[in-house]
C-alpha cells in the first residue's frame, strides 16, 4: 500500500486535541498526563538508561518465548500435517488444549514454574505455540493434492516433494501464524510483566504507578505498542520478500 | 518371455474396485513404441482411472501392468506450481547438469522460450498447458499420459494445442496414451482408438487416415458415426 500522508491527520489531531484538554486542566494529571509530559519522560529514562533496559529485558522474553514456542509449534505442526499417525496421535490433545484460555493458566504456571523468569517465557511460548501450530497443520493440510501428485509424476522424492511442494505452499499460512503468534507473544509479555518482575517494561509500569508517575505508565504502554507495531511491520516484509510469487496472482 | 517384442505399456487384467463399485473390470491394454493410442468412453467409464494406474498414481489397482521406458503425464490442469518460475516448473526433478539447456529446449519447443523467468500465475490457460507439455518434453518420455489434456482451454487454443501436438509427436516419436471425450480431438491425433464401456475396452479401431489429417479427410466422417454410437451419442440432432 502506498502511504497517502493524508492518513497521518487524524492522529496528529488527536495528540493535538490530547495536548491542548491537558494543558487547559480538562485533564487532571495524575489521570493522563498530555503527550509532552510522555516525551519528556521518554526522553529522560533514555538518556539514563532505563528505558534501554527495561527495553532489552522484555525483548529477551519474547524472543525465547517466541523461539521455543514457535519451534514446538512448528514441528508438532509439520508431524501432525505431514504424517497420519503424526495427526492421530498429536492433533488431539492440542485441539482440546487450544480450548483453555492461555492467559488464565497465570495461577497455575506460578505453582510450577514460580514468579520467576521461567513465568513470563513459558507464558509467551504458550501464546506463540498454538498460532503456529494450528496454522502450520492448516498450511500442509490445505496444499492442493493435485500439485504433490503432479510432483510424483515428475519423479520427486517424497523428500524433494515436502521441499518443492509442501514447504512452499505452507508459506502463506505460516506467515499468518507467525503474525498471529508475534501479536499472542506480545500480550502474553505484557500480562506476564504485571506479576512480580524486577524488570522490563511491566515491571518499570508496576513501579512508576506506585509513585503516581503516570507518565511512565502510558510511556509503557506506547513501548508495548510499538514493539507490537515494529514486528509486525517487519514480518510483513519478509513475507512480501519470500512470497514475490503471490504477487502476480494478486494482481490478476 | 513374450514372443512380441515389449510394448511401451503392456496391461492384462487390470482391475479397480472404488467401495463397492468396479470401475475397472479387466482391462487388457498394449501400446507399441511411438503409438498414439487414444482411450474414449462416457463420462464415470473409468478413462482417467485407468491412466492414473499406468501412471502409478494408485496404489489400489490389482492386475499386470507395466510401462517400460520413461513416463511423463500431462493433466487437463496444467498443475505448475506456483510457487516457481516457469523455468524451474519445468526442470522439476530433471537431474543433470545440462538440466538448464533442456529446459531451454523444452521451452522453446513449445513456444515460449522467452518467459522462463515469468510465474506461472502470468500466464494464459493455453500457455499454462504448453508449459505442462515443456515439463513432459524434457524428461524425453517414452510413453505421454495425457488426460484431457486440451479439455479446459478455449476452442481456438485447443485447435492450436493440438496441432503442437502433432509437431511434437513427429519430432520425438514417443508413443502416447490420450483420454479424451472429444471424438474429433481422438480421431485427428490417434494411431488406434480404444472405447472404454463398462470397466472393459468395448471396441478397438485403427485409424488409416494418413498423417497429417483434417476433419475433411474421406473416411473421417464414417469413423465419428461409429464413434458416437459407441459412446450412445447419437450422430444426428433428428435421431
């Protein structure tokens, strides 16, 4: 999509809008405080440091939460998609695990694995886990049987047919699950970080609403956003890049 | 040991049950070396199955089948993948380092050597199926499974379709088996036809037409008569 520097006009209006209910006292400032109170604060936890930190802290969780959840993801995917008894024997569990809402597990995870680290990974590798599965199964299991038959009369190992025909045409629905899983993993994050952290952005919210800095706790909020906005805008281009093909068939 | 020298397919007896209803009910096929050999029959009569089984495309079929040689199939889709260049669709599974100049070949011998960098998703329906035939050519088949292979093009591109079909079985002189419902398509391309009735060939008849052929030929008209009343057409809108 070409970007029309029309689309930017709302936003800046409200910030404006925002800006101006604060400064006139419509806004109390212990509720929201106006934008600049925001930047402000930006500006000083980075120039200090913490943001930084904090930052890294939480991107260090969701990248092993979506590393490990993501890889089980796929390989329990690709067993259950590719073999029958690979379906039989691990798509049910799964499809009945998928039921438990992920993020209501909090209480339970914490008698297992404790408030610790291991809270917030195993909470973002739950999330990441069940996009990616279930759209990797769907991927291999939606490929046009036509196509691998085609293959065969080609000569194709059943090797050299997962490689040419599988993998390929389950691109397109694991992109999806990895975007689904990206957006799963950041709330799972951001829930986890509400419990007992010592780090990380939640962990720099917690705090800053102990002393009443508002302005920390919606600067949080806008890092979390951010970070969701970022990875997301990352992972559409690779698939643009891996998916060049689809663009013909789009156009036609 | 046969006394006949091997046929490019040699079947006896083959036999397909899909649930409980015979598709196939003892075929006896043979097909000789650089024969045309088309498979007629009513829809349901079991034409694709059977080319599926030569094909070694199911598992299920009971009877003696083989084809000896090198085999390449073509379907009515044309089953590029989309996913790769037109090129690499049609070097597939091709081994060997002289892989590109063949596909280069292949491309050129069917049209279109000038959009080997194109996605298939580019292309025409007709220029789709000629890169099917590009990824037949170029394993230098024996034997070409070909399954209606012109039944989902336009009538103006299978007219031309056929006729490179024509130029390609002189130059390389591999034999073929060609499922078709179109009576004319059967009698402009075949050596032999075979009608399909039942699970069983009901009727085999040698074309003498002489190559190359129109649908104006003496004796083209007598054998589309015969043909449809094999196949329970009638002939004539009065009858």
């Amino acid at each position: 999509m070409k970007f029309r520097p029309r689309r930017l006009i709302t936003p800046i209006a409200l910030i404006a809008v925002w800006e101006g209910a604060a400064q006139a006292g419509v806004l109390s400032p212990d509720k929201l405080p106006p934008p600049s109170k925001v930047a402000e604060a930006a500006w000083r936890l980075t120039l200090d440091g913490s943001l930084g930190l904090h930052l890294l802290e939480s991107v260090e969780r969701a990248a092993l939460g979506l590393l490990i959840g993501g890889l089980l993801g796929l390989v329990l995917g690709a067993v259950a998609g590719l073999f029958r008894n690979g379906d039989d024997l691990v798509d049910p569990p799964v499809q009945a695990a998928r039921m438990l809402p992920h993020l209501g597990l909090v209480p339970l995870l914490i008698i297992w694995v404790g408030i610790g680290e291991s809270l917030k990974v195993s909470l973002v590798a739950l999330g990441a886990f069940f996009p990616i599965y279930l759209n990797t199964y769907a991927g291999i299991r939606d490929i046009d049987e036509r196509l691998v038959e085609a293959a065969r009369t080609c000569g194709l190992t059943q090797l050299e047919r997962i490689r040419h025909v599988v993998l390929p045409g389950a691109m397109p629905s694991l992109f999806l699950g990895l975007r689904l899983a990206f957006a799963a993993g950041w709330l799972s994050l951001v829930v986890g970080e509400q419990v007992n952290g010592q780090s990380g952005l939640g962990f720099m919210m917690m705090e800053a609403r102990d002393f009443s800095q508002t302005e920390i706790v919606v600067l949080g909020l806008i890092v979390y956003a951010s970070l969701g906005l970022l990875s997301d805008l990352a992972l559409r281009t690779a698939e643009r890049r891996t998916l060049s093909w689809r663009r013909g068939l789009k156009a036609s | 040991m046969a006394s006949r020298p091997e046929g490019v397919v040699t079947a006896t007896g083959v036999r397909r049950v899909f649930g409980g209803t015979t598709v196939l009910d003892g075929v006896d096929l043979r097909i000789e070396k650089g024969e045309v050999v088309a498979l007629l029959g009513e829809s349901g009569s079991g034409k694709s199955t059977l080319l599926r089984i030569l094909a070694g495309l199911d598992e299920e079929a009971t009877g003696e089948f083989t084809t000896s040689g090198s085999t390449a199939v073509v379907f009515q889709e044309h089953r590029l993948l989309p996913w790769k260049r037109v090129a690499e669709n049609v070097a597939l599974g091709v081994r060997g380092g002289d892989a590109p100049d063949r596909t280069a070949t292949a491309l050129e011998e069917v049209g279109l050597a000038d959009r080997g960098r194109a996605w298939p998703s580019e292309l025409s329906g007709g220029q789709s199926q000629r890169v099917a035939f590009a990824r037949a050519l170029v394993r230098e088949p024996d034997l070409l499974l070909l399954d209606e292979p012109f039944g989902a093009l336009d009538a103006l591109t299978r007219l031309k379709m056929q006729a490179l079909f024509g130029r390609l079985r002189a130059r390389h002189g591999f034999a073929a088996l060609l499922v078709t419902h179109d009576v004319e398509e059967a009698l402009l391309l075949s050596d032999r036809l075979l009608v399909l009735d039942r699970g069983r060939i009901a009727e085999e008849i040698e074309v003498d037409l002489g190559r190359p052929r129109a649908v104006d030929v003496p004796g083209f008209n007598e054998l589309r008569r015969r043909l449809l009343a094999l196949l329970h057409v009638p002939a004539d809108p009065e009858e």
